[in-house]
C-alpha cells in the first residue's frame, strides 16, 4: 500500500533523461510512494491549448505532489495548472555552494541562502494588449510628461502586486528564515523607488509582516542594487522574498553563482500542494547527448522527499549529491567532468546503497 502519490511529468527535449532516471533512484529508496503519470498530449494535430485533459488534471489533483520536468510547450497547460490552478504561490530556489561545484566565484565557500519568488501574480498575469486599448483612460505620465495615448503606437503588460499575494509570501519567506534557523533573516527586493506604488507596496506589507516576526532581521534592497550586492558578497544572505519577474532572474543569477543552471532545484508551493521542477530549462542543444547534470533533478527531488515527509531520504540523496562533488570524480560536463548522465545516475545508486 503507498502512504503518497506523486504525479510526474517527464517534460520535454534532454529532461526525461534525468527526469526517468532520477524517479529510479526514488524508486531504489524503497518508500511507500506510487508514481503515477498524466498523460501529455504530444501530438501536434491536436487544438493549441488542449494538451492537457480532464484526467490528467485528475492524476494531478489525486496525487500529493508533482514532480515536472521542463518544458518546452508540451506540458504548459500542466504547468499553468500547477501554478495558478493549485495556487502555488511560493517558488522557492536554494543557492547552495556545495564543495566541489565549478562557481565562477573566487571564494564561493559558505553561499547559502535561498530565494523565495511570488509564482502567481506580478507581470505574469498574461494581461498584455495594445496601448491604444488604453487610450480612453487618459492615463497620464509624470515621468514621461506625456498622455499615454501621444507615446504613439505599442503594447503594455500590466504588473498587479496584491495586498495577499504578497503577504502570503512574504509570511512564507519570515517562516522559512524561522525554520532555516541560520542566519534568521528576510531580505526583501523589489524595485520601490521607480514603481513606488506596486513595488513599493511590496515592501510597505514587508515591514507589515516583519512586525509579527521580532526574531528575524528584516532588510529591503531596490532590486539593482542587491543584484550586485548577491554577487559580490551572497554570504550576507539567508532568505530573499521577492516579485515574480525579478525572482525568475535572480534566481538564474542565483544558479549561476553556484556554478550554473544544472545545479538549481526549485520547488512551488501552496497551502495544500506543491511541485518541484529544476530550475532549467529542457536544454534541447543536449539533447540525446547523455551530457544533462542530472544535479538540480536529484536535488528538487530531495525537496519533494522532504515536503511529502521523508526528510531521511532527502538527507540521503543530498549527501550522495556532496559526496559525488567533494571527491571531484563523476562530475557531470558543465562541472568541468566527463561523467555521462548514466553514468551519474550509476554513481548515485551506488551511494545510495
Ligand atoms: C522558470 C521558467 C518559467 C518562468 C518559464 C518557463 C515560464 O523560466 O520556472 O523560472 O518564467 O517561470
Ligand atoms: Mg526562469
């Protein structure tokens, strides 16, 4: 009998071959969980928009998490369903150097810290249009001096920073510095001097939340400024809350200080679901090359362990991910390796034992 139900999506391009072996390993973990898999319409005749059916969002529904891999357009809709149909609102992307990992940075030792992105609202809200479809509001620019309707022809997007959207952010990020326990401190960015109404409202319900939270420290850094600030010193960090835009970018940057996208989990999370996705992409220019590191797969998947309860496996397949980076063998081609991803995979198992 299995106590939990994951749904997984093997995505698209180079992702199911970390995707596939990265459920193996799960498998080899001998833990009372079902894999399921909705199906994903691959076929190209069938209507845009339509690839993800009623009992695929059921699988998903039913189970007690989903674990995705990238996409590329096929599995869009499951991922839209993720976000916005489960409302997981916190996407949360670890920065860990761990020894061993090829960062860029001299001394990368002791980065730790994470960042909490809002996932559901900000600039991707898809309300974009044709700036003439504005025309009659009259809006007019202090900045600009202008009436929107005399900027000429364009297009806007509209970025909407909600009273809860970020507050239940921003309570996530205060509770997780709380059960980090490490550095018990909130950094929050956005980019509050030039949208001081939007994202400076962002911070105004910062300092609101931060009151409830008298044991972590709080600090607020317009978003250019603590992009340096990330890069040059990211040891002064523990816990980043910040917009959906600036926390997709970040977070890459984030990745790119440990030593690249093949590095970065990522988990989303609701008040009663989560997924986890590596942060890349589906790397279709390695596609069939047995060259994907498989690192950020295996440790979003310690994420899911951790979330679904079984924090003692999460713990084991990180150790073995730190014991194959500290020895230096086995490392994976975009860590400076020639380890495949099987052979990674085989490695893994092998510590896993
Ligand atoms: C990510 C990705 C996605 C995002 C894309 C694929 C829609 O960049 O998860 O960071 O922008 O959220
Ligand atoms: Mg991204």
């Amino acid at each position: 009998m299995s106590d939990k139900t994951v749904a997984v999506f093997l995505g698209d391009d180079a992702s199911p071959e970390v995707m596939a072996p990265t459920v193996a390993l799960l498998e080899t973990l001998a833990l009372p969980i079902s894999f399921v898999y909705p199906p994903v319409a691959t076929n190209p005749d069938s209507a845009p928009g339509n690839n993800f059916s009623e009992s695929a969002k059921r699988m998903v529904d039913q189970a007690d998490a989903t674990f995705f891999g990238s996409t590329s357009g096929a599995s869009t809709q499951a991922l839209f369903y993720l976000r916005w149909g489960k409302q997981t609102f916190a996407n949360v992307r670890p920065c860990k150097w761990r020894p061993g990992y090829q960062s860029p940075l001299r001394q990368p030792e002791s980065i730790d810290f994470t960042i909490v992105r809002e996932n559901l609202e900000d600039l991707y809200l898809g309300l974009e249009g044709d700036l003439e479809d504005l025309a009659a509001l009259n809006l007019y620019s202090k900045h600009a001096r202008a009436n929107l309707k005399d900027l000429g022809p364009g297009r806007y997007a509209i970025k909407a920073i909600t009273d809860a959207g970020s507050e239940r952010v921003i309570r996530f990020a205060f509770e997780l510095a709380r059960s980090r326990g490490q550095k018990r401190k909130v950094t929050l960015t956005s980019k509050y001097n030039m949208l001081a109404k939007a994202d400076g409202h962002f911070r105004d319900i910062g300092f609101e939340v931060a009151k409830d939270y008298p044991d972590i420290t709080f600090e607020t850094f317009i978003v250019d400024d603590f992009l340096c600030r990330m890069i040059t010193q990211p040891q002064a960090l523990d816990v980043v809350v910040t917009p959906n835009l600036y926390g997709d970018i970040l977070s890459d940057g984030s990745a790119g200080l440990m030593g690249g996208l093949g590095l970065a989990p990522s988990g989303c999370y609701g008040d009663s679901y989560a997924y986890f996705e590596s942060a890349h992409g589906t790397a279709p220019d390695i596609q069939g090359q047995n060259i994907i590191n498989p690192t950020a797969t295996i440790l979003s998947a310690a994420m899911l362990m951790t979330y679904l309860g079984y924090s003692e496996a999460a713990q084991r397949l990180e150790a073995a991910i730190d014991r194959v980076y500290a020895t230096g063998q086995s490392l994976p081609v975009d860590q400076g390796g020639n380890t495949s991803t099987s052979e990674f995979f085989e490695r893994m198992g092998d510590l896993l034992i």
